[in-house]
C-alpha cells in the first residue's frame, strides 16, 4: 500500500534547465545593458562552465565573469545581473504540465508528500514559495537540512521518518538516476524515473517504473494500491 510520494524538486516538479537558462541569459542581457563590453555568447557559456565545474547552485558566478570579462569588480554590473536574473527566473519558474493538478489528487486519496531536494534550504523553498506548492508538502528536506547529497540514505530516512512511513510505503519520483534512483533503492523504496525530466538521455535508469508526464504517477499508485482490480 503506498502511503505517501517522496519528489525532487528540480527536473521533477519544475524544469530546472530552462529556468536557469534563461534566468542566466537575463542576468548577462542585463550586465551588456548597464555597460559591460563583452560577447553575450561568451560570458553566457562561461558562467554554464563556472556551474559546471563548482555546482548549479554556486552563487557569486556573476562575480567571477565580471573579475574575468571587465578586469576590476563594479558593483553596477553586478546589480544589473542580479536584477536581470531574478526577473528572468521568476517569469520562467512554471512547474510542468499538470504537476498542480496531479498533487491535489493525490492529497485528495490521503496521500503524504514530501521533496528530498540536493538544492540549498532557502533556493528550495524560494521555489516552492514562488510555485505556491509550499503549503502542499507534509515534508521538504533539502540538503541544509541533511547536510549530504543524495543518494546518501540520510536525507530519505529523514523524509521518511518525519512522514511516519516504512520505505515500502513510499514511492520516489526524480529525474537523476545516480542520486534519485540509487540513493531511494537503496533504503527499500520503489523509483519511478521521470522521463520528462530527463536532460542526458539516460538509457539505463534503474528504476522500478517510468513516467513520460507527471499525472502518470496516479496510475502507478492506483495500480499498486489495487484501485484498477
């Protein structure tokens, strides 16, 4: 019987990607306007090599490329950048296609849902503030909370045990296989690998079943939960 649904967050319930792409090309825009004399192509694919090489979340990336590109620090270019960035991110910050609906549903059959997210405690719940899905999770463990990245047992034994539910009881829906698929298999849950979320075209995914939309996690549930005998 599956009492409740574990979710990431990026990739899962909100495109991640996209959001940071063009909340990136906002942020670079903005820096060109306010007077910066650069390439837009270029400093927009050194700030994705600077998230690549430090991590998605990184947060002074527009300080490195304005040392880099301009030579000094300028507090001017800067401030553009940030307030290019988060208007570009909140007008790109949608959750996909029927992830609203599909999360009242579930509620409505007395399921418990929780997010184990990788992202920062405060970028997480900015996001899901902005979403207005904050009100909709019994439980957010992100990795101020835990302290460690998935596929680490922690941060699923902590949303499990805040949830009152045995691994058996619950479903993990996420897009990374490496941290999502693994780190839930590996404490006895079931994985549903989300297949819209996917950005590397992943082939061997590990998990127990696959979604191509988000809705596609009710009929898993009712499957398992005997509601289709």
């Amino acid at each position: 019987m599956i009492k409740a649904v574990i979710f990431d967050l990026d990739n899962t319930l909100v495109d991640f990607s996209l959001l940071k792409k063009q909340a990136v090309r906002g942020g670079v825009t903005a820096m060109l306007e306010a007077g910066l004399r650069a390439d837009v192509e270029a400093v927009y694919r050194r700030i994705f090599a600077i998230y690549e090489e430090k991590g998605w979340e990184y947060q002074t990336v527009f300080d490195d490329v304005i040392l880099e590109f301009n030579g000094r620090y300028d507090h001017k270019y800067l401030a553009a950048a940030i307030s290019g960035y988060k208007k570009s991110r909140e007008a790109a910050l949608k959750p996909y296609p029927a992830v609203y609906a599909t999360l009242i549903a579930l509620i409505k059959k007395g399921i418990k849902l929780a997010v184990v997210s990788d992202a920062p405690g405060r970028e997480a719940w900015l996001r899901l503030y902005q979403l207005n899905f904050h009100h909709l999770f019994d439980v957010v463990v992100t990795h101020s909370d835990s302290g460690v990245f998935k596929p680490s047992p922690l941060p699923f034994r902590m949303a499990l045990e805040r949830l009152k539910a045995a691994p058996e009881e619950c479903l993990m829906l996420g897009d990374w296989p490496e941290r999502d698929m693994i780190g839930a298999k590996n404490i006895g849950m079931r994985t549903v690998f989300a297949r819209y979320g996917d950005i590397f075209n992943t082939v061997d995914h590990g998990a127990d079943y696959e979604i191509d939309r988000f809705d596609g996690i009710l009929d898993i549930i009712a499957t398992l939960n005997g509601e289709n005998a």
